[in-house]
C-alpha cells in the first residue's frame, strides 16, 4: 500500500509567506527605529535604538507654555548642532508645537528617555562659550532658555522650524484681510501682545517689578504711529477685559483679536507673527512673536527695581535684540508698596 505526502497548495504558501513579511517588517519597526536625521519629515515620531548611539544625543526638560518651549527648542536645536550631537525632543513639546510649526526634531518617547543615562546640564537664559563644548554623550539641557543668543547664528533655520502650518497661516491671514481702519484696508500692521495673567501678582510680588499699564501702551502705539501712515494695531492678551477699558480705540484703528474675546494662544500667535510689527510688553511669548515677525519691535524695558531677585536670572541684553526699541516702565507703584 503506498502513501501520498499532501502537498500545500500554492494559495496557502503565498498566504504564509506574506504573514512571515507583516509579522517581521511589524516587529523591526517596533525594535529599530529610524535614525534621526536633520532632513526628518515634520511631525515624525522617532523612537531611539534599544543600542542608543554611541556618540550621544541632546534633548531638553519640556517646562512652560508655548513661549517657554518654542525657546527650549530653539536652544536644543542650536546647541545639538554645534555639539555635532543628534536632538530629540520631549512628548510634550512635541505636542504643544507640532499642531502649530512645520518642527522636524524627532521625538524621544518617554518610555526610552527612561533608560538613557542622561547628564543634566542646566543652562542660563544666555549663551556662554562653555555651551559650545560640551563633553558628554547623552545630554538633558534644563532651565528656562530662550535668548536669541542661543540660535540666532542660525535664524534661518529656526524661522524654518517655526513656520507656520498653511491653514494656520491662511486663518490668520484672513483675518487681517478683513480688517480696515476707518473704512480704508491698511497697508502696516503692528502686532500688540499684552501679557498679563499670572503675571499681573508675580512681577510685583515676587520680582519687584511691573506689568505694561496704560501709559506705556499710549507711547508705543504713538511711537508707530509718527513713523507709519494709518497703520492699525491687532491687539492680543491673557486679559483681555483689560485691554478694552486701557487701550483707547476711538480713532478707530485698533482691533481687539476675536472681537474682544481672549482667543487660543496658538491663533493669537500667528496673528502676531503675520504682522509687520510688534509692540510686546513682557514674556517670551511676546519675544517669539516679535522675532517671528521681524520689522519694528517695541518692548517694555526697565521694569524691575535695581534690587530685583529677577536681574539674576535675567540679562535684557540676552532677551530683547539690540536693534529693538525699549520704552522703560513706570515704577512708581511697585515702589510704593514696598515695605
């Protein structure tokens, strides 16, 4: 009596043979991720190699809002690149800008930073030639930077890495097309960031020093105003109930951004940066605008006392471009609630 072997079919080969290839090509992805390079496609979730590279990588701490991070990664993309060391970027940054800026630094997810052996190295808000040697592997920058000092060698590239997403753009831009100043389309527009918020408690109280008042937005809107016909002013602010009772509007070219409602940070920021000019007052919010957009900036200057805890950390040469224009503060008030 004789056996036949069963042969398989060819339907059921080819349907193995192609299970082998998912299953594998699944499982490489998972394993090995795409080495990072400074041509990554924007917004591209990149895991480190579980065998970490041997010269080392750069990433930074993700601490504060939008202002904060765009700063921290500007820092990270400039130092990285001087240090010849591939960047990564936390989660969280990630998320707080990709939805806004054309970003390509890839993302270091969290369950690998875990496992890198990171060196902390804490930076102040200005450069310092020690920045451009540094001797380890696998760096952590911490701290609050975000003076153009870090990367304004290479403010091409971060203008770049700061582009706006297209819709992002063309909805700000509409809304300045659509603005006039007594009934006539303006031809300069000059962006307004008030920042109050938190801020309105902290300056006094613990850095002895103030917020912009009305004064101070009178002289830098008039400070346009003498050297540009009719241009009109596109106010933004965390306060902006505020805005409407100090900022006069009679002459009908001021407009409060969203009709007077505190709008996203993400849509007030690109209005600014489509501005020709700013008027900031405090913050780094109000400094990225104002290098976004290029033009005229005028910025509240001297507003702490001389013995103010804040000096220490802050250097208004590191933070405001010199070809900028300061209006110095009013002090009165915080000097008078001193004790």
């Amino acid at each position: 009596m004789r056996f036949w072997a069963t042969c398989p079919s060819a339907f059921t080969i080819s349907f193995l043979f192609i299970i082998l290839v998912v299953s594998t090509l699944f499982h490489c992805h998972r394993r090995l991720a795409l080495v990072p390079t400074p041509w990554a496609s924007p917004g591209r979730r990149v895991l480190v190699p579980r065998s970490l590279p041997q010269g080392g990588i750069f990433t930074i701490n993700c601490k504060g809002r939008l202002g904060n991070q765009m700063g921290e990664y500007a820092t990270l993309y400039a130092l990285a690149k001087l240090n010849g060391r591939p960047a990564f970027i936390p989660a969280q940054m990630h998320s707080t800008l990709a939805p806004i800026f054309r970003i390509t630094l890839p993302v270091l997810h969290d369950a690998t930073a875990s496992r890198v052996p990171w060196r902390n190295y804490h930076l102040d808000d200005w450069m310092e030639e020690r920045h451009r040697h540094i001797p380890w592997a696998y760096v952590r920058l911490t701290g609050y930077p975000c003076s153009w000092t870090f990367y304004h060698h290479v403010r091409a590239e971060i203008l770049q890495e700061f582009a706006l997403h297209d819709h992002v753009r063309e909805a700000a831009q509409a809304y300045l097309r659509g603005l006039q100043v007594n009934g006539s389309r303006p031809s300069t527009f000059v962006g307004v960031h008030v920042r109050r918020g938190d801020y309105v408690h902290v300056m006094p109280r613990v850095w002895k020093g103030v917020v912009a008042d009305r004064r101070y937005l009178e002289r830098a809107l008039d400070w346009f105003r003498a050297r540009y016909s009719a241009p009109i002013f596109v106010v933004t602010s965390d306060g902006m109930a505020w805005c409407l009772e100090n900022i006069d509007a009679s002459r009908g070219d001021v407009v409060f951004a969203g009709s007077g409602r505190q709008g996203s940070p993400g849509k007030d920021f690109a209005l600014l940066t489509q501005c020709n000019h700013t008027i900031m007052t405090i913050g780094t919010f109000g400094v990225w605008a104002a290098y976004l957009a290029g033009g005229d900036t005028v910025y509240l200057a001297n507003f702490t006392l001389p013995n103010s805890p804040f000096r220490a950390v802050f250097r208004p040469q590191a933070a405001f471009r010199p070809e900028w224009v300061g209006i110095a503060a009013d002090l009165g008030q915080v000097r008078k609630s001193r004790p």
